[in-house]
C-alpha cells in the first residue's frame, strides 16, 4: 500500500487489486462512520481510494503506510437485482471474444454476482466486478456517439449500465428498465461502491 | 408563479445558475460544481445581504440581461462590465435597486471572463443534491439560462449586514498557478517536468467549467502505458495525450485516466476563472505545506 499526497489535502492510497481497493475502501468508510477519520471525499477507483478535503494528509498517510490492507470486509447482505433482456447490439461480437454463443453469454452473465468497485463516468455509473479474468472483452475500436439509457455493457473486466443516454465505447449486451439515477430519489443512485448486484435475464 | 422571480430577457453566451456546489458525492461519479470564481460570488451575496452560499448567475464574457417582477437589490461582481437599469448606467461591485418590470443589463466584461450577478432573496431553483449549481458535465442541476425562461427568487433576510462596496482583484494580465507535483509527475520525463514548472503557456479557448485548458509547450511521458482510472480533485492538472496540460475545475469529472503531473492551489483558481484565452499561464512548483 502506497499513500500518494495530491496537493494540500487530498491522498491517493494504492493498492495492488480490484479486490484491496474495494476493501480498503469498506475499511475507510467504516473509521469515517465510526468517526475516527475527518474527510469530505472517499472516492475509490481500479487500484485507488483517493481521500479528499483531509487536515493533515501526511500523518494519515504514514499511518496508512505503516499497515496491512485490511481483510475484504463482510459482505453486505442485500442484492439489488436488475432485470435484463440481453438484446444488446453487441452480443454477439462479446460471444465471438467469448468463443461461445450469445445465448451462453446471457446465462454467464446473468450468473455471476457483482460488485460495484466504484463509480464515475457520469451520476449512477457504477464499474462492476465479477466476471473471471477470461471473459474480459476490449472496447469497440469506435465509440459510439450516443448510447442509449438503461444499456447494459462490457468494457475490460468491468460490466456497467448507462444511466442516460451519452457516447460510450462499451460493448452492450443487453438492457434494463432499472432506473439507475434519479436525483429526487432518496438515494438517488440505485448503485453505490460495495453494492452487490445481480442482473436477472429477462424475455 | 408569485412575483418574486426573474425573467431572463438576454441570456448571453453561457449563463447559469451557481452556488457552493454539492461536494461529498463523488463517489457516486457527482461532481462538485459550484462557482468558479468563489470569492466573486460570496462578494455579490455580501452586497446584497444574502448569505454566502445563496445561488447567483455567473455569466461568460458578454453578461446577460434580465427583468425581475419585484423590486429587487442586485450586486454585479466578477469580470468587470458595464451595468444598466432601464438604461441608465449603475455600480458595478456595489449593491443597485432594481424596480419591479425594469430591465438589469449586465454588460460585456471588459476584463476578466465571469461576471456574477446576485439578487437579494438568490435565485430559488430547486436543489439538486443540496445545490443549485448548474453542472455542465454530468447535467445535473438547472439546464443553462435560455431567453425568456423565468427563475424563482427566494425570499430576502432584511437582518443580514450589508457591505456597500469591497475591493475585488483585477483579472489576471498573466496567471500565475502554484503547484504541487504529482501523484504522477513521475509518468514524465525529467525534461518534461522541467518545462511544466519553468515555460510559459497560455490559455485556450477550448476552456470552460470542467478545465483550463493550454496551448503552448507539450509534455512529454517518461513511458507508454495506461493509468487505470482514479479519483481526481479540482486544480489537478491532467496531462492527455496530446501532451497540453488541463487544470481541472469545478465541473471536473470525478475520476479520469489520464495522468495527473500536478495540483493547482485552490486559492490560485479563482483567477483561472477570470483568465481570458491568450493569457499567458505559468506553473510555479511549490512544497507541499
């Protein structure tokens, strides 16, 4: 575990793993709600968890340093589930990467129990894991320039859903009705870093 | 809709809404937003005796012009421009009655880019996520002013104090930016670093609310490689593959895969707010505190 200082008040801690970036950041949200870590922004990604708005970013960071990336904490117990008819445009080129028919890419998916690692892109964009290593599929070579809300789609070893319609290089597979992002909903994004999710196929 | 609001008559070129922004969610891909040129907008609330994180208008280079149905007190502060009522000519930076039906105008800065217009009793949008900043990158929050939209004031506070007149700094003739290398100044050459912290660059007009963006020298990566995504703050300056450093602003997007060489001081924003394409830029490294 590496604490990088970003400005004044910011830390970005790194770590070797999907898996230790999302457990170091249960651990870090867990001592913000205990109260014995004061920050405005804990904000993970691929192999970080920036911390952002800190009054003495050096101290935590060689409190950091000094210890183990904590253990994957427990998970949690509810599973949002999005329903999902896996009629996505690209299905079929992700069968071809895949080396198996469409039809087998919807059971596999519709298999695996996700995590959503972290967010970004848009509001309610969620970066999900949990697909083996050998299901990773590359980004189309051209993006297209609008994609539509509620796609379902595979970039990487990760599996997103668009929120709303914007471009996207993803390749899609699929789509729900899930309202993803709605900012008058309490909370307003349906996905948040450590949620479980699971995409229920769909006729 | 009662009379406490606003018409908007001229919107001018990018005119929105904006307060302190909704920080705290960028975990959820939010980001921040708010005002770009902070202490401009807190000023023009002090004038008109709102509180500081009541939304005001921050306009883009040629002002906007707007019909409030009550009398209203507005305070125009920012990019200095030039102000009418009704077409007389009013105080820019001060506190100016505003009749009911008569028409503001907040003219084209004549310096600077960013004119911010309070109203007493602030425009009254309904928030989003706790603010009613207007965010260009992710389009949360009020869409852009458009003529002849009407916006909802909130009611005033008679009890707050009121200051008649402050200085406010000119806008920058050259910006000076103090930074702070990395978390990935390692990502570039030694030269590269070199000519970030000691050429001069000057501003793009590809800029806008999510980054300044710089014409002038390019920076050169010390290797190829991909960085996997991670969280960025504001005044990072990220480095894409052209090689033309970007100081990332308010609506910043909350995570990014380009590498970042250095961080801005936030208090050395606001004067990249006001910073008109063409001005020279130039990153000053200095220690981290």
């Amino acid at each position: 575990m590496r604490a990088l200082p970003v400005g004044n008040g910011a830390l970005l801690v790194e770590v070797s793993s999907d898996e230790e970036a999302q457990a170091l950041h249960a651990e870090l949200v867990r001592r913000r709600t205990e109260g014995s870590l004061s920050v405005r922004e804990i904000v993970p990604a691929a192999r970080t968890v920036l911390l952002d708005g800190l009054a003495d970013p050096v101290r935590l960071a060689a409190q950091l340093t000094a210890s183990e990336v904590p253990p994957a904490p427990p998970r949690p117990r509810e599973v949002v589930e999005l329903p999902v008819r896996y009629d996505g445009p690209d299905l079929a080129d992700v069968a071809a990467h895949w080396g198996v028919s469409p039809e087998e890419v919807a059971r596999v998916h519709a298999g695996t129990e996700f995590t959503v690692a972290f967010c970004g892109f848009a509001p309610g964009f969620g970066y999900l894991t949990g697909l083996p290593a050998h299901y990773d599929v590359p980004r189309r070579a051209t993006p297209r320039t609008a994609v539509p809300p509620g796609s379902v789609a595979l970039a990487g070893p990760y599996t997103g859903v668009y929120p709303r319609s914007s471009p996207g290089g993803w390749q899609l597979i699929g789509t729900t009705d899930a309202v993803l992002w709605d900012h008058a909903r309490v909370p307003a994004a349906l996905l948040s870093p450590g949620t479980r999710v699971r995409f229920v196929g769909a006729p | 809709m009662t009379d406490r609001a606003l018409s908007v008559v001229r919107a001018g070129a990018l005119t929105t809404v904006q307060d302190r922004g909704r920080p705290g969610h960028a975990h959820l891909g939010v980001p921040r937003s708010g005002a770009l040129d902070r202490p401009a907008a807190e000023l023009a609330n002090r004038l008109v005796g709102n509180r500081p994180e009541a939304a005001v208008l921050e306009t883009t280079l040629n002002g906007c012009a707007v019909r409030p149905r009550s009398t209203v007190t507005v305070a125009v502060t920012g990019a200095p421009c030039r102000i009418t009522v009704d077409g007389r000519a009013a105080a820019w930076g001060a506190p100016v009655r505003v009749p009911a039906g008569a028409l503001l105008t907040v003219g084209t800065a004549v310096s600077g880019l960013r004119s911010y217009v309070a109203v007493s009793g602030g425009i009254a949008v309904e928030p989003v996520l706790g603010s009613r900043s207007t965010d260009l990158l992710s389009g949360l929050g009020p869409v852009p002013l458009t003529d002849g939209a009407v916006l909802p004031l909130g009611t005033p506070t008679p009890l707050r104090t009121r200051v008649d007149t402050a200085p406010q700094p000119a806008p920058p003739a050259e910006l000076v930016l103090r930074v702070t290398l990395g978390p990935r100044a390692d990502w570039f050459t030694p030269e590269a670093v070199r000519v970030f912290t000691s050429r001069a660059f000057q501003v793009s007009s590809a800029s806008n609310r999510i980054g300044l963006r710089t014409e002038g020298p390019t920076l050169e990566r010390a290797f190829e490689g991909e960085l996997p995504s991670e969280g960025m703050v504001l005044g990072a300056v990220q480095v894409p593959p052209d090689g033309r450093p970007v100081v990332f602003l308010a609506d910043h997007p909350t995570t990014g895969g380009y590498p970042v060489i250095g961080v801005v001081r936030e208090t050395d924003l606001p004067p990249a707010a006001q910073a008109v394409p063409g001005t020279p830029v130039r990153f000053v490294e200095v220690r981290r505190r």
